[in-house]
C-alpha cells in the first residue's frame, strides 16, 4: 500500500454526530494505515457558504463567472478559498462527507464547491479548457461518504427518490470527475433517522472501514472522458452506449 | 385569466446582471396581466444560508432532523424561515430563479431550501406523511427559471453536462414536488456567458413572457404521485413505465 495525503471535507453542525463519529472512523482508520489525513469541518471553521464580489478583488463585472475569472487571473482570491485549494492540490484523495439533505449536500458544502471550484481554478469558460477526465485535479482520485435519511429502497433503481447514483451524478461527474479526478464508487449509509441504534452503526462503520482499507483496489467509476468520447457539441459520439441507454448512465463506459 | 399571488425566490450577487434583468422582465409581464407578485431576492436579504442549530431554539438532539422537528413542534422556528413558509402558503405560484451553478442551485439558494423546507412544514420522517404529489404546498404552481453558462447541447439528452431534465430533477420532484407543488416546465436560458449580447437578451425575454403570459394553459410535469404509484418500499411499481425506461425518466407519467 502506497501511503497518500488524503483531504475529507465535512460538513455536519453537530459535533456529537453519526456523520462526526464515521468521520473520526474514517481518520482513524486511515492514519492507522499509514496515510496523513486533513479535515476541513465546514461548519466548525464557519465556512462562508455564499459566493458574492468580497470574494474578489474591486471589479465592476456584473457577470458573476466573468469576475471570478478577473480575480483568478490577478491572484485576488479569498484567503480561505486559496487554502482549500491548496489542500486540493496536496492531496491524493479527496473525500466529501456529508448528509444527504434534499437530494444533495448541504448548503455549507456547496458553498464550499461554488467558492474553491472558481473560475481559473475548477473551471474555464474556453472551448479548450480541459474537462471531464482532465483538469487542475487529474491524477487524483475522489471519494463520497454520505448518509441518507431515507431507506435504501427509496434509493434504489426504482425508488421515488431517484437513485442514489442518479442523484450523485451531478456532484460525482459533474464537479470532481470535471476537474480531473477519478471518482471511487460511494459509500451510502442509508435508514440514518433516529432509529439508527448501535447495531445500524456497527455496520456502517464496518462498511466504511472495509472501503478505506481496499482503496488501491476499488476501480473508479468508468465516467467517459470528454477528449474521448464527445463531439464538438459536447454530446456523446452516436454508438458507444449499450443500446437503449438513456440519461446519466449514458456517460459511464 | 386568473390572477394569482405569485412568490419568486431569487438568486444572484448582481444588482445589474442578467439575471436582475430577467427577474424585472418577469415581475412587469407579470403584475402587467394584474398577478400580485412577491420577491425574496436572497443576496439583497443576506440570507443566512447554512441551516444550524442557531435556526432552533434550545435543543440536546444531536440529530438534525429531528432537532429540526423538535423545533418545529414547538413554534421555535427562525423568523426569517418562518416569514418564507408563509410566502409560500400564501402563493399560487412560486418561481424560483437562479443561475445554474456547479449543476444546481447556488449556495445561497441551497440554504433556502434547507432551512425553509424544515422537518414538519417541508418534510416529515414518517412513513405515511404525505409526500411526492402530496403536502403542505399541495394545490400550488412552480416554475424554474434559469441560466446557464453551458450551451444547449451540452446540456441536450446526449450532452456531456447531462441533460437539464435530469439536473432539475432533485430540484424540481425532489423538492417542490415532493412538498405537494404541480411543477411547470423549466425556462431555461442557454449559454449565458460574457458573449451573451442585446440579440440573445431579446430572444431569452420573449421566451419568459410568452412561458408567464401562458401560465394558465401550460401542464405541469406528470410525475408520478407517491400515493398511487409506488409500493410500500416507495419502488415504482412493475409495469408502469414504456418497456426499457430507467433513471429519472421513470417518475414521469
């Protein structure tokens, strides 16, 4: 096993927590494999959740992704925001770790995306900017650890809820195989309501543990690369999918 | 024509961005066919968007949702959430309208639906609260309005960004369906970036009045209802959908 510098983001607001008891499994178990681990608690830094101009320098630009990208170009990003970066950058894995809430992260979390992700950095505008499979953070791999209210049924491929990969998607794909990352398939404690008792958390914590200790031999979600597999519209090459394939599934090999 | 109360949430950090545009041409059309209409511009209010327990009164729960409940029962609500609940109990109509940030909604907008959509007003951890096509806001309208940076075909049914069906879906059956709304088709703005100029305003304006001077005619989305179509598990039940139907698409009458 290769040690790695693994980065969680965490995001729960309460210290005494399932999520913050599968947290501390989680750095404890990776520390005890060798591997250096740095959290950023979202809610215990008090992390700014909203994106807006004081995280630039002055700009007169009222197209929001345009400032962005003025204040990147001048070095003038919030110091916060360039010390999550750099966590990034160090990083060989990054793991994202939260509550399902509404079918996606809590607002502290996608504060956090909306900020560190910025233009420059997560994401260009150009035609050319490197993409889905390529990016600031190629070569690096990315992981979600995330606990659902809701039952695994609800979650599953016909639950109302959507599936749990479905809804994923836009966060797994969407932002951290955008910016390069390989994406590990997520570990998904479900049924987290306040009937969860010891016996529930022995199994989620068994289960998190497992995952940890096998992360050199978990293959990443086949997410299709850009360069590879689109046209210049950015749609899917006609013919690569499994006859019938329809939505997110369409850009998985 | 019926005139209605028409609530619009609203998201973004530019008084003069395209957005504001867009959200000044809905409020004239609209009050201009004699609708009542209500702003909750989020970064104008400074809306406070990370859910905590600041937003209870004093509570040991270590779990959110039910530290949330507890709340609730209780009338220990926040004022500003409790002012946004009665928003939209006094709606007809709600629109929300925000760019497409990172696949979904900004931060600010996240923390709306978070702390806004509580546990006992927006949802309930019971099996039999009523839910997806049921609830609190049952009877109501709602409508997506938003720009995105990406073009069309990105964004189309073989697009790299996934389709914007599928990246609404947590959105627009995850939460205002799920709190009982009917929801309307989305309006959306394609390729709002900096080569956005007077043409391709023009155009977006006369797509949101003709979508607001036709709210009367237009059918909502058909998703499915919790209470008829899904078994005790909440899986879809067999047979419901045309043969080869998976993902989202499955919750789509």
């Amino acid at each position: 096993m290769v040690a790695m510098q693994i980065h969680i983001v965490y995001a729960h607001p309460h210290a005494a927590s399932l999520n913050a008891a599968l947290r501390d499994e989680s750095v404890a178990t990776l520390e005890g494999l060798g591997h250096t681990v740095t959290v950023s608690d979202l809610y215990a830094m008090q992390w700014k959740a909203v994106a807006d101009y004081d995280d630039f320098g002055p700009t007169e630009n009222e197209h929001f992704m345009a400032a962005a990208g003025e204040a990147w170009d001048k070095g003038q990003v919030a110091p916060d925001v360039r010390a999550e970066q750099e966590r990034l950058l160090a990083a060989d894995l990054v793991i994202l770790q939260f509550p399902l809430w509404w079918y996606t992260v809590p607002a502290i979390l996608k504060g956090w995306i909306d900020r560190v992700f910025t233009n420059g950095f997560g994401y260009g505008t150009s035609r050319d900017w490197p993409r889905f499979g390529d990016g600031v953070l190629a070569g690096k791999r990315a992981m979600v650890v995330v606990t659902t209210g809701a039952a695994e049924s609800h979650l599953s491929d016909r639950g109302v809820n959507g599936s749990i990969d479905d809804l994923l998607f836009p966060l797994q794909h969407g932002v951290l195989f955008y910016a390069g990352m390989q994406v590990l398939p997520p570990v998904v404690v479900t049924g987290a309501v306040h009937r969860f008792g010891d016996a529930e958390y022995a199994d989620a914590a068994k289960l998190l543990r497992s995952r940890l200790e096998t992360l050199d031999e978990t293959e990443s979600i086949a997410y299709r690369k850009q360069a590879e597999d689109y046209d210049d519209a950015k749609r899917l090459k006609p013919g690569l999918e499994p006859e019938g394939t329809t939505g997110f599934a369409l850009h998985i090999a």
